[in-house]
C-alpha cells in the first residue's frame, strides 16, 4: 500500500474547534455531473484558526468565506483544511460529483434509474467538505433540482416548504429539516416512484403523513410495509411514550443497497428486501424481517435522531439499545419465546464466533481503521444483551425511568454510553458501576456451575465461576456483573421457593466475583435446577446436566425459553459425542429416550406451533464451531447429519400425521396461520429425509399458493439432495428470473447447496442473467451463502472454496470494499482449522494484502487477521 491507513482511538476524542448551526444545501442533480453548492453558518469554539473539513473522491470547484473568494487553504485526498477562519462566519462550497460511477453505494449514487444517498458513517464528505462528525449538528434545507419527467419525485430530510418548475424541463423541492442533525442522518432522493401514502394520528392528536416509495409496478407489496410503520409508531407510544415529531414520514425501497437500511430524518431509505412483500414473492420470514426493520429504523427517530452519539465509538448507544427495542416491539406483537429464540441463536453462532475472531471488540470499540467494519453483531446484538441485562436488573418501570431521565438530559444533543448508563444508574439508584465493564471488555463469558444437595440440612448449593478467555484484542479479563436467572423444580414439576439466609430471594442471582457460593435453604427434595433462564447474560454456560434432567425441563420447566434451551442442551451433548464417534470410526448413537423426548414436544398440542418448530432446529454448523479450539467440518457434518435422519426416521408417523393435519385452505400472514406453516413446513423437512419425501416436496412445490410454501419445499430438497431439487431449481429460475429479489432466494440455495459439485455450479450462476456483482443483495445471497453456511465446501481440501472468494474478493475491493468486506469474514477465522487449511485461507488473506490498492474496510480486518 502506497499509504498505510491510520487507526483512531476512542480515547483520543476531543471536543471540534468549530461548529455549524445551519446548512444550506443546493443539488443540481445529474447522472455524471452533479454540482452541490452547501452554506454553512460556522462559529469559531476553541483557538484554532484552521478550519479542518472531511472530503474524499470529488472535484472540489469553489470556496468562499462570507461571500469572498477563499484560496488559503490546503487539500489532500481526505481533507480541506481552510486556513486563517475565526469568529462567525458563512461558508459556500461548491463540489462536483458522479454519480453514475459511483459503485461503493456511500454517498450519493445511483440504485437503477433514481438517485439515493447513504450516509453513515462517513458518507457526507463523498457530498461536499464538511465536518463529517456525530456531534456537529446543524439545521438543514435542501433544494434538489433535476429534470422533471426522469425525476418526479425529489424528497429530503424534514418538510416541504417549496416546490417548482424551472428552465430547460427541471423543477425543484425544497427542503427545511427543523431538528439539528449530524451529517450522517442527512438523505436525498429523487426517481420516479409509485407511492403508497397514509396518515397517522399521534397519542397527541398530530397528523402524520405516512408516504412509502417503491419502484413503478411494486405497490402491491407495500401493505404490509404500511402496517409495520403503524404498528411501530403506535407501539413506541404505548411502551416508551414516545411521539412522532415531524409532518411527514417517508421510506424509500431502493434496490442497491449495502446494508438493511437506514434511518435517516423523515427520510428513511430501504433495502427493497425489507419493504416489499406479498404472499406470491415473500416468505413469513420476510414478513417477520420487514416489520422488525421498519420497527428498528423508526425506532431510532428518539434513540440515535434526537439522541445521537458524540463519536462512532459510542456507536452502540444507538443501535444496541434500537435493536433491543426492536427485539420488544416484535415480541410484544409476536411470540416472545420465539423471538427470543432466534436471538440468542444469533448470539451463540455469529455473535460468539465474532468474539472469537481476530475482529473481537468490546460493544464500545477502542481502536477503529474503517468505521463500516464496527457495524458488528456485537456492537448490535451484544450491545442489545447488555441493555436487556440493565432491564433485567432495573425491571420495565425503573428501565422506563431511565428512559425519561435520559431523554430529559441528551435530547437535541450527541451523547455517550456512559450518559446512557448513568441515566439508567440516577434513576434506578441501581449500583451499576461494575456492570459497565460490559462495555470495555470484549469476549465471551464461561460460567461454570457445580451443584451439590445436602439431605441432611436440605440445602442446595450452587457454586458459580466466572471467567472470559482472553481475546485477540485484550489478553487481560476482569470479573463482570453477571445477572444469572434460575429456577429449582421439584420432582412433580413444582417450582421451589428461593430462599437464602432466611428469606425469600429472587429468581436474578448477581454474579460479581471470579467465585461465588450461593445456599439455598428449606429444600426438601434434590431439585433439578433451570440456569441461564431467558439467557439472562451473553456468556456460555458449563454445567453437567445429566439427559435426565434436560429431559425434565424440556417438559417441566414453566419457561418456554428453558425448555427450548433444554433441548438444545440434549442434542448438543449428542452432537458432541457422535462428532467423537465419527473421528473415531465408532458407531453413532441416539438413545431412544432422547427420541422420545421430542416426540412429546411433537405431539404436545398445548404448545405454540411456531414454538415446537423451533425445538427441532438444531444448533447450526457455525454455533458447533465454537465449542471447539479446531474444528473437523466433516465429523460435525455428520454428526449433525445423523441426527436429523435419526429424528426423520423414528419420528415419520409423527411428522407426517402434523405436516397432513396442518394444511391450510387459504393464506394469512397472522402469528397463527405463520406458526401453523412454520411446523408444517419443519415437518416436511424431516419427511424429506424419508421415503416419502420427493413425493411430498414435489406436491407441496406444485400445490403451493404462496412463497413460504414454495420455498420450503426447495430448501427441503436442497439440504435432502433430493433427486427432484433440479426440476424445482430449474422451474423457479425460469418463473422469477426477472425479479432479483425473488432470486436472491435461488442464489442462496446455489450457494449453500450441500452436493459435492456445488462450486462449479456457483461459479456457472455467476453469469445468472438476475446476477451481477454489482448489486450487494445479490452477491451476498449467492457469495455470502456459500462463504458462511456451506461449510463443507467452501472449507473444501483441495482450497477451492478459498479461492473462489479470494477472487470475488480482488473484484469486490475495487467496486464495492463495505461488501467486500462482509464477505471476507469467514476467512478470518483461519485459525479453528487444520494446519492445510490454515496455510490455503492465509494465502487467499495474504493475496489481498499484497495488493497496493486494499480498501481500508478489507486492509484493517486483513492485517488483523494475519498479525
Ligand atoms: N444505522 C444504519 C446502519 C448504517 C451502516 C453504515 N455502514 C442502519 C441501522 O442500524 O438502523
Ligand atoms: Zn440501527
């Protein structure tokens, strides 16, 4: 590299010199020539008379100060620094930018025949020379100009004030955002939509206009959309008493985008995946994402918009108390157990594994290359399980407080985690001062728990230690505040009281010390003991439950996440052994009790339909690599393979009397009818497995009336090898090829395609009329598919599977680096794998790193991984 990148600490931060009230912004929009001319109003903070602004890749035309023509100034690849300013002063820049060429999708770019920006991180100084940081926040107006019949509909941040033809067949919008924000919230759009609008009355009887923007021919997939902003804004009144605070509310659904999408004031702008949505092209899942996204971006108007952060460093102040309030706005209207499910499986998968990394970081990192890379499962869901254990702690009324407290102090303002804390500790009066750690420590916990029952004096003792390896970027842990929520069963399945030196305790044990006895008294009877109950804190569990007692919890404990976390437990233990048998040419086994058990969940009609589908999902390959220093992907293959064949086999009456009694006879996105196909359709993944298999899958194929069901009978015939998933492969593509979205579906089931001829029929879909490389949704779903859940190909002897991403890597650094550098994530984890191994994923990491023009996104995770 001709340049090394520079790192910047978090505890480097200071205060800015100056700052800027009010912007003024004017775009004459055009696909390879646009001009932004931006007046900022600058007032002089500290002594410095060098005014230093942010700006990378555009043509910077003109500077004035106050009118006059400003030359004394020095520029360089990243940054206009503008000598000899003081005092208040007004400041005009004019820039020139392309758009069209634009294919990084940060800044503003073009997504098909539309403009659209995208700004966070760092993505204003891509629009002109600014103080590109989160506590600089100005008011802004902008008035975009363009030509009228392309570009119908041009909207911004805050509300129209002004709108109107001009010369040559433009016309122009203006408009004025009356919060200050920081840069990154600024958006711009301007295309040629169709429009789905509706209004919202506020608790305090305010009319907001609700407009949602789709491509032309997309507005029977906005429904739902529109119910999912409604439902979030009602929803936030009635939990968080918070209102709406602006006229309007507008999304927009684009289809190149890098990441979900992105919450910007007024103006939402949407990966298209997360808005449109109907019963032919998208599953219950996409549903269930749609409304959990428009939720979390929503949700951000009061925490990350009104309340901001004052640094990136303090980035999961935002998002990971937005991710747990999406996480409560889905669970209030779904099934909580469900969702709580699915969450701590993305914490014990690619949240554990990203701990384990050499990308690990605490929820508040120290040290940051490139900004876009800290967008991480742990800043997100980490961060949302260090919020969930203050509400453990605090309980909703005294958490609500806290909420109050921290409005009342930061709104309008960029705030810290600490104040966050802080808010929550002065409300509360709640000692959290060893609780913070969670947000400087990274890695994951090990709570190791022994039992010991005492007839005698009917005590019962837990002994509770704590410890967090080290992690590839702190080799020092110290002990954490610890909520351990737990339950003792007697034998007929009543729960015991909890009682400690006299009296009655509660349910939360707080683990603060490196070992701690905890003696429960008045214990008549040997109990079987409920740990981690809800996973109560982000930490692995080691405790020695015999099958016995996970069976008994599975039907006894009066917690459905125990239960689900119970089976879990029990499979896992016969992952493990037979992973042991595989390696060493034993037979494998699973007992019939074990069997038995989940017959009974099977077969338990009191239990939610969605609930008993989530009980035969078994942990997924990548949860498996963590419980491991080196990893055998084939033996944890199979072993996973067994078991689901074993499962089929002794269970097929069952499965097949649930998957016949299920059917339904017309579709409905309800919870209900959601939950009955979730069982129906895990039903026929086991049957698939079975005799009847191609015969179920190809009726359910041919019957189906909707994309849940469709899709379930191609992801049955991808992971069976079914004989018939070609047919189906083949008829889809011919059906949707000219719909991406729909695609993408087909791209993830080449990509994770377990047949040993995976690679080249991957590498033959990269010309797929519906893909290009240029698109991230379709890259990830075909690239990322194959990368991260393929295990067994992509981590292929011969080296293949590296190579293939190398490639598409070297493609990427130059077009897209924020994908690129997704997609890479897999090949940092070299070190789980044997020494071949190591050596083949090294030279793919060491290719790149030889290369003189490495993105930062890709040179900081590269250097880390080979350092
Ligand atoms: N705040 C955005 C993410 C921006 C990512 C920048 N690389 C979406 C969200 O978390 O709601
Ligand atoms: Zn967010």
């Amino acid at each position: 590299m001709s340049q090394q990148p520079q790192a910047k600490f978090r505890s480097d931060y200071q205060s800015p010199e100056f700052t800027i009230s009010d912007i003024d912004l004017v775009f004459d929009l055009d696909d390879t020539k646009t001009f932004v001319s931006a007046t900022s109003k600058v007032q002089q903070l500290k002594q410095s008379t060098d005014l230093l602004l942010e700006g990378e890749g555009m043509i910077l035309v003109s500077v004035k100060v106050n009118d006059v023509d400003h030359s004394d100034y020095t520029q360089s690849d990243t940054q206009l620094t503008l000598h000899n300013v003081s005092g208040d002063f007004t400041l005009t820049i004019v820039t020139e930018l392309n758009p069209q060429e634009n294919t990084a999708l940060e800044g503003l770019y073009k997504s098909g025949d539309g403009f659209c920006t995208q700004c966070e991180a760092e993505g204003f100084r891509r629009i002109t020379y600014y103080m590109d940081r989160p506590d600089v926040l100005a008011r802004f107006t902008t008035k975009v100009i363009a030509d009228k019949e392309a570009y119908p509909h041009l909207l911004s941040n805050g509300n129209r004030i002004n709108h109107g033809d001009l010369e040559g067949g433009k016309h122009f919008v203006h408009w004025q955002d009356p919060f200050p924000k920081p840069a990154y919230l600024f958006a711009l759009v301007a295309g040629n939509f169709d429009v789905l609008t509706d209004t919202y009355k506020t608790k305090s009887g305010r009319d907001v206009s609700l407009e949602i923007y789709v491509d032309q021919g997309n507005l029977d997939r906005t429904p739902h959309a529109m119910t999912s902003l409604i439902n979030s804004m009602k929803w936030d009144e009635d939990r968080f008493d918070l209102e709406y605070d602006l006229d309007i509310y507008m999304i927009v659904a684009v289809d190149f985008f890098n990441m979900g999408a992105m919450e910007n004031k007024g103006l939402n702008v949407f990966n298209s995946k997360f808005v449109l949505a109907k019963q032919e092209t998208a599953t219950d899942t996409d549903y269930l994402g749609i409304e959990a996204v428009i939720g979390h971006e929503y949700f951000h108007n009061w925490t990350g918009n009104r309340v901001t952060c004052r640094d990136w460093f303090q980035l999961s102040l935002k998002e990971g108390l937005t991710v747990f309030r999406d996480q409560e706005f889905s669970s209030d209207l779904g099934s909580r157990s469900v969702n709580r499910i699915n969450n701590v499986r993305t914490m014990r998968g690619p949240q554990f594994a990203e701990d384990a990394s050499p990308m690990a970081h605490p929820i508040r990192p120290e040290k940051v290359i490139e900004m876009n890379n800290f967008y991480t499962l742990t800043v997100y869901e980490k961060g949302s399980e260090v919020i969930r254990m203050m509400h453990t702690l605090l309980g909703e009324v005294n958490f609500q407080k806290g909420m109050k407290l921290y409005f009342e102090r930061h709104d309008g303002t960029a705030a810290t985690c600490e104040d966050f804390v802080l808010a929550m500790e002065n409300a509360s009066g709640v000692d959290l001062t060893q609780f913070r750690r969670w947000y400087s420590q990274s890695g994951t916990p090990v709570l190791s728990v022994i039992s010991e029952y005492h007839q005698d004096t009917q005590e019962y003792t837990l002994t509770v230690k704590q410890n967090t390896p080290a992690t590839e970027d702190q080799a020092d842990k110290l002990p954490l505040h610890i909520p351990l929520d737990i339950e003792l069963y007697a034998q007929d399945g009543s729960a015991i009281e909890l009682r400690c030196n006299n009296k009655e305790v509660n349910n939360v044990l707080n683990i603060t010390e490196e070992k701690q006895t905890f003696v429960f008294q008045q214990v008549s009877e040997k109990p079987v003991v409920s740990l981690l109950r809800e996973f109560s804190a982000p930490v692995k569990l080691d405790y020695a439950y015999t099958d016995a007692e996970l069976i008994f919890l599975m039907v006894n404990a009066k917690n459905d996440f125990a239960r689900w976390d119970a089976g879990q437990m029990l499979l896992a233990n016969y992952i493990r052994a037979n992973i042991g048998h595989v390696q060493n040419n034993e037979a494998l086994v699973l007992p019939e009790a074990v069997v038995d058990a989940f017959r009974g969940v099977l077969l338990n009609t009191d239990l939610e339909h969605a609930y008993i589908a989530e009980m035969f999902v078994l942990p997924s390959h990548n949860e498996i690599t963590g419980w491991f220093d080196t990893v055998d992907v084939d033996a944890i293959d199979q072993a996973l393979g067994f078991i689901k064949q074993t499962l089929a086999t002794e269970l097929k009456d069952e499965f097949s009397a649930t998957y016949h009694s299920l059917k339904q006879s017309s579709y409905s996105v309800d919870h209900d009818a959601i939950g009955k196909r979730a069982l129906r359709n895990c039903a026929l993944m086991y049957l698939a497995k079975t005799p009847v298999g191609e015969q179920l899958v190809k009726a359910q194929y041919d019957s189906a009336d909707n994309m849940t069901d469709t899709m379930a009978a191609m992801v049955s015939a991808n992971a069976a090898e079914l004989s018939i998933r070609e047919t189906l492969m083949n008829d889809f593509s011919e059906k949707w090829s000219h719909d991406g979205l729909v695609m993408d579906k087909w791209f993830i089931l080449q990509g994770s395609n377990p047949s040993v001829a995976a690679l080249s029929t991957i590498k033959a879909t990269m010309s797929h009329q519906a893909f290009s490389l240029k698109n991230p949704n379709r890259t990830r779903s075909l690239i990322g598919s194959f990368a991260a859940n393929n295990a067994v190909n992509f981590h292929a002897k011969s080296g293949e599977g590296y190579a293939f991403l190398g490639e598409v890597l070297l493609e990427l650094n130059e077009s897209n680096p924020q994908v690129a550098s997704r997609l890479i994530d897999p090949l940092l984890k070299f070190k789980k794998y044997d020494h071949d191994r190591q050596d083949l994923m090294k030279a793919q990491l060491q290719r790149l790193a030889d290369l003189d023009n490495l993105a930062k996104d890709l040179f900081e995770k590269v250097n880390k991984a080979l350092a």
